[in-house]
C-alpha cells in the first residue's frame, strides 16, 4: 500500500515543468510473474529521470511497454496528453518517443552515416516521397554535425559492424537523437562502456540536455554514473514503483538502501 | 552491398599533389585497359567464330574486365567511370551477342531475361528486405496463366460458371500479370509477415504447393495438367512482330534492364536504406520509426510483381504453359541462383542466373547427372564464398584497394624524405 501513496506523492512533487510523457498504472505480467506493477510517474521537459532498481525489478519492461515493444495488459502513455497506448513502436518513434536497447543495435551492414539516415529519414515527408526523393535527403549536413558532436568523423563511412564495441555504443546512442525527439529513453547506456568513455558519454547527453533541451529517461545498473548525471532517480524494486526523488534524496532513502544493501 | 552505397571511400581525397598526380596516372591506364577489353568482349563473339584463338582472346579479355574493376578504387571517378564501361559493355554484349545465333541459343538467352527479371525480385525480397520467399515461381505462374488467359478470348469454368475473357492486347496482359502476383503477394504477405526466418519461407512454400495445385486440378480454368500452348505468332508490340527468336529475345531483355533500373533506384532511395535496416535488425529499426510491416509487403509485393510480369514473358517464350514449370523446385532454383550469384548485390541474382539457365544447356553433356553437378557447385560455393560470386568480388576488391592504398601510401613517405634529404 505504501507503494501507492508514494506514487501520488512522486506525481505530485514534481509537477513543475510540461509533461512530456505521463505514464499511468501501467501493469505487465508474463506467466505468473508480474513484471512492472501499477507503475506511474511523469516525464518532464528538459529534465534527466534515472530510473533504477535490482536485476529483474522491471526496468527494461517498463521501458518496452512505454515505447511499444510490449503492449501492457493496464495502464496508459501518454505523450504530450495524447494516449499513445496502442500505437505500433514506429507511429510512437515518428511521434517523437526515440530510444536505445540494453544490447547494441546498429545496422551493421550500413556505414555510420547510412545508419544516421536510416535513423532520421521515416521522420520526413510520406513513404511515396521518399522513393523519389535524392537519396541521401538532404540530411548531409545534420547527420555530419551529429557525427562530429559524437566524435565519429572519422568513421563517418566505415561499416557499422567494423567498429569497437565503445564506438557501436555511441553511434547507437547518436541514432536516437538525429530525429529530434521529443524525449529519448536510454536503456543501460553505460553498460560495457570502459571507464573512460564513460565520463565522455555522460558528457554527450549533459550536453544535448542543456544545449539543445533534450529530454532523458535513462535505465542505469551504475549508480555513480546516474547519480551524477540525473535530476531526478525513479525506483523500481520487483515491478513496484519505489519512491521518486532526487539523488541526494534516493541515496539518503534507508528503503532503497535495504533494497540494495539488505534485501 | 558497397556497389550501393555511394559514399566517398576514405582513399585520401587529393591532399597531396604527388599521390593525385601518381593516382591519376595509374587510372587513365586503367580506363584505357578497361575500354580495350570491353570491346574486345563485345566485339569478338560476334559471326560465330569457333577459331580457339579468338576464344582465347576473348576470355583474356574478360579477365581484363574483370581485373580492371578489381583494381579501381570504387567510388574514385576512374572507378565509377570502369564500372559505368562495364555495364554498358555487358548490355552490348547482350545485345550483340545474339546476331547469327540458333533458336535454342536464343531460347536460353530468353530463359536468362526472363528468370533474371524473378531473381532480381527475389534478391530485393530476400538480399535487401532479408525475407525469404519461397513462392516466386508461384508467382511466376500466376503471371503466366493470367497473361495467357487474357489472350484470344478464352473460354474458362470454374465451379459451374464459365465466362469468355476478353482478348487483351500483349503489353495490357503483361501488366495485369504482374499486378495480379502483386495482388496475392499482398493476400499471403499479411499472414506471412507474422512469421519470421525458417516459418516464413515455409508459409510461402506451401503457398507455391497450393499455387501449383490450383494449376494442376482447375481445368477448367488452367487446362490442368496438359497444360496450354500458346504460339507467339499474334503477337506484335508497336508494329513489331514478336514471333521471331531474336526479336522477343531482345523483347525481355528491354524487361529485364528496365527491372534492374527500378531495382537499382529503389534500393538506392531511402527505401533501400530502410530494407536493408529491416534485413539487419527490425526490431530496432521500427524503434526508429520504420514502418516494417509496410516495408515489408513492399518488399515482397515489388518481388512478386517482377515474378508476375516474368511470367507473362515466359509464357511467350517457350510458348506453352503447364502447371510443372511452376512447382516448388523451380522457387528453389531461383533462391539458389540469387544466393550463389550474391545476395544483396545488383548484379549477383544476375550472375547466378546464367548459371541455372546457360550453362543449364551447355552443361547438358552431363545429362541427368547435371542436377547433381549443380548442387555440388552450390554446395562447394556456399563453403568457399558464402557472400556468393559478386559478394566475394566485392570482398576481394576491398583487400586488394586496402594493399593498393597502402604501397601508395609507402611509396610516398619514401619520395617525401628523398625531397628532404636532398637540398
């Protein structure tokens, strides 16, 4: 029961600022095993949510029914107020709802750019248009920037599958943002990254939130990294929303510290 | 798959006067070897001369195609300027190499057209989309009964009914035939696209069984096994009699360039990109907004379309239709063609379609055991080069262009600290 009051006490303390993407009761079960359980929190403008919690507690789940990969038995996603629910994973990624997989996924056949354009092309104009239109779209440029902004340039036409696992990662992370989305919901970006091109990653996605207003949610199993990059820290423990707070408040919490630590 | 894409290779773009002037010297022999040997390919076959020491020219010019775009950088301009010479050099080949030829020559030539037309339908399917499909020579039949039904006002009953269909102009019917294959791709592709790998090429397997039963049991409607012959000798295009081998040769061929043209621009377009980011990974690609079930049926309905009009053309060719042209192993065939000639390539389905075709005839000395012969090729290639001929070409370009780049770059360090040296 606790569960729920700290859910309507996480919907309402942090209620400054647009919401981008409100996600309500959502409820998924596979067998006997629920999942993700009556989850609900906001996703505001501009803002980084850390969402963490054990091996197991949903977290993955719960990103997969907010961005289509399952379709939850309850519960509602909203994006921008619009019930998004039943949509199929693409109308959500055109509607602006961009994302990255715990595992690397890259087109490995295509170079770094095509796989770029791949990634911004469905976003413009109509299926029709696009087969006539030249083939790179006038994307060029915008792609190039992105490139350079993930230090890629000069893997700008090497084949996706060729490059270091580290550099798949960025390149992966980089063809959630060429869009431009409205939100982008990054799942263990930091896994299998080595450590120094940790500090960098967390330096890219500091620098789309700031500059360009880029909205997170990022699923993290590394607690440094997310406490130092998030605003706010979301906590699943076995399906069940935790608590919603700060980090300075998450760290202080003694529940998520039995989770972690006791449990 | 590198044909495709059209980005600048990292080659060094001309910072340094010595590498341009060094490069550009080495590539106008390069074009001047490749326009030799293009026409010495073109030009030789021609009168049907068995003397061995032209045969032997002309395969050594053949080798010198071949080597010349080995050695050209792809996307340089001596490389797009080779390979353009190329391909204009194999359509005139294709184009000359018919004069004076038999009819059963020409018979296998039409056999190429027009089972390269299914093939290059079938590597957009299967070597760019990544689905596999199974049914092509059911479509390639539907194509042919739909065009062959069009044609003299055939009388046709199904089920109790019988109606007389309308006498449909030659060109008409071979539209119909591929926009009717369209039309059942679409029936099947919706079930079929929930299905993935292995099951989706059963599904469209037993598709191509129940193609072939229809066929073979409504005779009303198809002439059941007996099939129907159907002679070419009405059949004139804008005033050109068709009945002729020859003509209704370069008939298909005009089919088969224009089907490699919109493959080459579908695949060239964004839509190529997003099939090919269907073939690596759809789950991340609808993550991205792809739309992949709209993709897919496109895939698959554009493949079958290419079937569907191959059909109409293939009926005309050999001028006779039975339902055991369109059995299982005949989609077999094609999908062995697309994969030894090289998925994913353009010129690959192409390739492996000489192989099931001409060489079909000029391996026939081998007689029954021709079969056998051919699947231990298959077999033998797909251990040898697994990315089939034009994959392995590709393969090989890479490596030699990477030594090539390196000796030049080598080269060129020693030339620089000789100009130091010597004031």
């Amino acid at each position: 029961m606790s569960t729920i009051e700290s859910v309507d006490s996480g919907v309402d303390v942090d209620s400054d600022g647009e919401v981008v993407v409100s996600v309500r009761h959502i409820t998924k079960s596979f067998g006997g095993i629920r999942a993700v359980d009556n989850v609900s929190f906001d996703l505001h403008k501009g803002e980084i949510l850390g969402v963490i919690g054990p091996n197991g507690c949903g977290k993955t789940t719960l990103f997969n029914c907010i961005l289509g990969q399952y379709r939850p038995d309850g519960g509602r996603i909203e994006l921008h107020g619009r019930d998004v629910s039943r949509w199929r994973p693409h109308r959500r990624a055109k509607a602006g709802l961009a994302r990255t997989f715990q595992l690397l996924q890259v087109f490995e056949s295509m170079s770094v750019r095509d796989n770029l354009k791949t990634a911004a092309q469905e976003h413009m104009g109509s299926m029709g248009r696009r087969l006539f239109q030249r083939p790179d779209m006038g994307l060029n440029d915008r792609v190039d920037r992105l490139i350079e902004r993930f230090r890629l340039a000069h893997l700008a036409d090497e084949r996706a599958g060729n490059l270091s696992y580290g550099q798949q990662k960025l390149l992966d992370t980089a063809m959630a943002f060429v869009s431009g989305p409205a939100a982008v919901f990054l799942d263990e970006p930091a896994g299998g990254v080595n450590p120094a091109m940790l500090g960098d990653l967390k330096e890219r996605i500091r620098d789309l939130n700031q500059n360009d207003g880029m909205t997170f949610a990022v699923v993290e199993h590394n607690m440094e990294f997310i406490f130092g990059l998030a605003d706010r820290v979301v906590v699943l423990e076995q399906g069940r929303l935790l608590m919603t707070g700060t980090p300075d408040e998450v760290r202080a919490d003694p529940r998520v510290l039995e989770v972690y630590l006791g449990g | 798959m590198s044909t495709v894409t059209s980005a600048p290779a990292g080659l060094g773009d001309g910072q340094d006067t010595v590498t341009a002037v060094e490069r550009g010297a080495v590539s106008w022999r390069l074009v001047v070897a490749a326009v030799v040997a293009t026409a010495l390919v073109v030009t030789l076959p021609v009168g049907r001369s068995q003397f061995a020491g032209i045969m032997w020219l002309w395969a050594l010019a053949l080798v010198g195609i071949v080597g010349c775009n080995l050695l050209v950088p792809l996307s340089s301009w001596t490389g797009i300027v080779v390979k353009w010479m190329t391909l204009a050099g194999c359509l005139a080949f294709l184009v000359v190499f018919p004069i004076g030829r038999s009819d059963s020559t020409l018979l296998d030539l039409g056999l190429f057209a027009v089972f390269g037309i299914v093939c290059i339908g079938t590597n957009l399917v299967h070597g760019f989309a990544g689905k596999v499909s199974l049914a092509q020579a059911g479509f390639l039949g539907i194509g042919a009964y739909v065009s062959v039904l069009l044609d003299d006002g055939r009388e046709v009953a199904i089920g109790g009914m019988s109606t007389t269909l309308p006498n449909v102009p030659f060109l008409l019917a071979i539209a119909i035939a591929g926009l009717t294959s369209m039309v059942f791709s679409v029936l099947i592709g919706f079930p079929a696209l929930r299905v993935q790998g292995p099951w989706l090429a059963f599904v469209t397997l037993a598709f191509n069984l129940l193609v072939f039963l229809v066929l073979n049991n409504e005779e009303g409607l198809t002439g059941g096994s007996r099939g129907i012959r159907i002679p070419r000798d009405d059949v004139d295009v804008f005033g050109i009699d068709l009945f002729p081998s020859r003509n209704y040769y370069y008939f298909c061929l005009v089919f088969l360039v224009a089907a490699v043209a919109v493959v080459w621009w579908i695949v060239r377009s964004p839509w190529g990109r997003a099939f090919k980011a269907l073939r690596d990974n759809p789950a991340r690609a609808a993550s991205l907004g792809v739309d992949i079930r709209t993709y897919t049926l496109l895939a698959f309905s554009i493949g079958a379309g290419l079937a569907g009009v191959a059909g109409a053309l293939y009926a005309r060719l050999i001028e006779f239709v039975d339902p055991r042209g369109f059995y299982i192993g005949q989609s077999f065939d094609f999908f062995l063609a697309t994969v030894v000639g090289g998925l994913g390539t353009l010129v690959g389905p192409l390739i492996g379609v000489s192989f099931i075709t001409v060489l079909t005839d000029r391996l026939r000395v081998a007689g029954d055991y021709y079969r056998v012969w051919f699947g231990l090729f298959v077999v033998v290639m797909m251990l040898v080069a697994p990315k089939g001929v034009a994959g392995s070409f590709n393969l090989l370009r890479a490596r030699i262009q990477k030594r090539l780049h390196k000796r030049l770059q080598s080269r060129l360090r020693q030339r620089r600290r000789g100009t130091r040296e010597t004031p």
